[in-house]
C-alpha cells in the first residue's frame, strides 16, 4: 500500500496551537524580564511627586446676605500651595455678574494675569460682583485655573439675595385733604440696603412754585425704625408740606431725594393729591378727576365756545367777584358773567364763558410731553384763596 501524507486541515490546525503556545512562552519571557509600561506610568517602580504643587483652600462658597440692586460687593478667597513645587494660578471663566477682581496681588484689569505661589506660600484671589434685577436669589461663580494635575480648577461661588438699593413705604406721597386756604402734609419712609447708612445731601421737588408752595425735609431713621424693614440697613424719613395758597386743583409731583451709600443714588418719589376749598368748578369738558378743562383740537378757523361754572361756598363766597388776569395760550378768550345764589346755603355760582375767536394762531397745549398745558388764571377776591388757575389742554389748528 502506498504511504499517504496528512490531511491539509490537520496540517493547518497543528500550526496554529504551536504558534499559540510559542507566543505565550515569548510573553511570559518578556514579561519576566522587562516590566509592564503603559505611557510613562510604571506600576512596577514608584510615582514621582518631587516638585509638584497641592492646592489647598478652606471654602469655596461665600454667602454675603444681601445686597442692594446695583450695588457692588467683594470677597477675598485665600488659596494655599500645600506641595513642594511652585503653584501657578491663572483667570478662568466667570458669570457675567462676577469679576475676579484681583488674583494674588496681580492686574485685575488683565485678563490673562496670573501668579505663582511658592510652596508653603498663599494667594488672595479678590472676587467682586453686582446686584442685579429686581431682586431674588443670587449665585455666581469664577473659575481659577491651576497647575496642580489633582485640582486643574477651583470653582468659587458667591451666593445671596438682591434687594433693591432703598425702598419707599408707601410707594408714594398722597396729600388726601389739601385745601388752599390751609395747605397740608404727607410723610414717607424710605429704607436703604447697603453696607453704610444713607447719608441725605438734598431733597427738592419739581415746579416752579416748588420754594414758594413747599417745604421738603428728610430725618434719619433710628435702629428701631430701620429693623422694622427686613433686611433694610438704613433709612430716611421725607416730609412734605403744600403751603397755603397752591391753586386749585389735581395735584402731581415729583420729590427727589439724592443720598450718599456706596456711592450717590437718587430716589425719586411720587406725590399726588388734589388741592380743594371753597370753590368747585364743573360744565362742559371739564374732568373732575384730572382738574383739568380739556377742549381737545379746535379749528382756528372756525373759532371754539363753551361755558365752565364756578360755585363759591362759604362764608366769604360774597366776597368773590372773578377777574381774568392771564390766559395761555393767548387765542383763549374769558368772560366773566354774573353770580347767581344756588339754593338758601349762601352760595354762588359764576359762569366762565370760554372762546376760542376764529382766525387764533395755532398753538399746542393738549397736556402732552410735547404740549404742555395752557391755563386761565382767575382773581377771585377770596381771602384764602385769592388766585384760581384752571388748567387747560387745548390745541388749536389752522
């Protein structure tokens, strides 16, 4: 019988469980003989920490309390190079209400500043922010970035309340009983948030009968008054007085109050009330709530009349006898007519009858930001009351 050799596959497998087994025996030898390396770790030998900087730091959130809207705020963080290398610090990324307002003694006006720590050594690093928004919850962050490969980045964080830099209570002057004869007063408490006491350099009001028909005064508050506020560090009381003798009418001001705290604010206060006494006016377009008498647009060249009524009460209400002493604009043209008794009370009541001739020149007083408003100022003869001016909001075309 003749000789017959191996089958291929037999051939084939034989191979491959040799090769296996060679290079198992050839790994097992270098592993023997030559450490396992992976980069520049070595598991076998010993990780070198010689010259490498440690960061370390007591805290990383700092809780300010509150802040007032606006106002700016600061805090110094300490870092620490605990290692025995020097320890490099450089500006990271920041929130858009924090700075990194000084980092180790650098510029903080340089973005990229930086500085090293020697080891042992520490860094302030300054972190500044501002109030903003109405108020509410705050909490910001700034980054430092370092060199320690255990602590590449440090995250501080700021965290509080905005509250409005001050705060009127209530929200606005209201003169409720105004009279002419006798004037009146209204009184307001501001409150301030911020690091010192408001320090008050100057309180006005606006018009230009502001000397001759007000008096403005401020106080400060004391300890008790202020901690009725929460939260509130300071304070002021604002005082009003109308003077006798301010025209009929409604009454809108404007009390500024400009204070020192953390730098010069101003707070601008409403007041509003209506001026009475013994004289009521009424008739065609007069509105009682604005203590205005509103005509609107007129043709100047059709010509405009209507009738307002006076009604004098009281004990001097004989005693008035109306004369037109000014009118604004100059196309308006007043008349005067004859007092009549209204009921057994002593009272009278004066027509005004009110013309707007054809062929005026035109004129803007609609009581707008761009027409101020006309007037027609009466003498009256009263004794408390001597001068009435009718505000007027009128606009006169071709």
């Amino acid at each position: 019988m003749a000789w017959r050799g191996p089958e291929a596959w037999k051939v084939a497998l034989l191979a491959v469980v040799a090769g296996a087994g060679m290079g198992a025996a050839t790994a097992f030898v270098n592993a023997t003989l030559r450490p396992w390396q992976l980069g520049g770790f070595r598991p076998g030998g010993r990780q070198s920490f010689d010259n490498m900087p440690r960061v370390e730091i007591d805290e990383t959130v700092h809780a300010f309390g509150t802040i007032g809207t606006g106002a700016t705020g600061r805090h110094v963080f300490t870092i620490r190079n605990a290692g025995t290398g020097p320890l490099t610090l450089t500006r990271g990324a920041s929130s858009c209400s924090c700075t990194i307002g000084d980092l180790g003694g650098t510029d903080g006006a340089d973005p990229a500043a930086r500085t090293i720590v020697p080891p042992g050594d520490t860094a302030p690093v300054t972190v500044q922010w501002t109030g903003k928004g109405g108020g509410g919850p705050f909490r910001q962050q700034v980054t430092i970035l370092t060199d320690d490969p255990r602590r590449p980045e440090i995250a501080l964080v700021i965290e509080g309340t905005v509250v409005p830099t001050w705060k009127a209570v209530p929200p606005g002057l209201v003169l409720p009983r105004v009279t002419a004869g006798a004037g009146g007063r209204a009184g307001v408490t501001v409150f301030t948030f911020g690091t010192t006491r408001p320090i008050v350099k100057a309180a006005t009001i606006d018009g230009d009968d502001a000397d001759a028909g007000f008096a403005v005064t401020t106080e400060a508050l004391t300890a008790a008054a202020v901690a009725v506020e929460p939260e509130a560090t300071g304070g002021f009381r604002v005082e009003v007085e109308a003077k006798p003798g301010l025209p009929l009418g409604r009454l809108r001001r404007t009390v500024t109050v400009t204070f020192d705290m953390d730098g010069e604010l101003v707070a601008a206060i409403p007041l509003d009330g209506t001026v009475g006494g013994d004289f009521v006016l009424a008739g065609s377009g007069w509105d009682a709530e604005q203590q205005a008498l509103r005509l609107g647009a007129v043709s100047g060249r059709k010509g405009f009349t209507t009738r307002l009524f006076i009604t004098v009460k009281g004990p001097h209400a004989a005693a008035v006898r109306p004369v037109v002493r000014e009118t604004v604009p100059a196309g308006l043209a007043v008349t005067v007519g004859e007092p009549r008794p209204v009921g057994s009370g002593g009272s009278l009541r004066i027509p005004l009858d009110i013309e707007v001739a054809p062929g005026a020149r035109p004129a803007n007083h609609l009581c707008s930001e761009s027409g101020p408003p006309g007037r027609i100022v009466v003498e009256t003869g009263h004794p408390d009351t001597p001068f009435l001016t009718i505000p007027v909001c009128v606009s006169i075309g071709p």
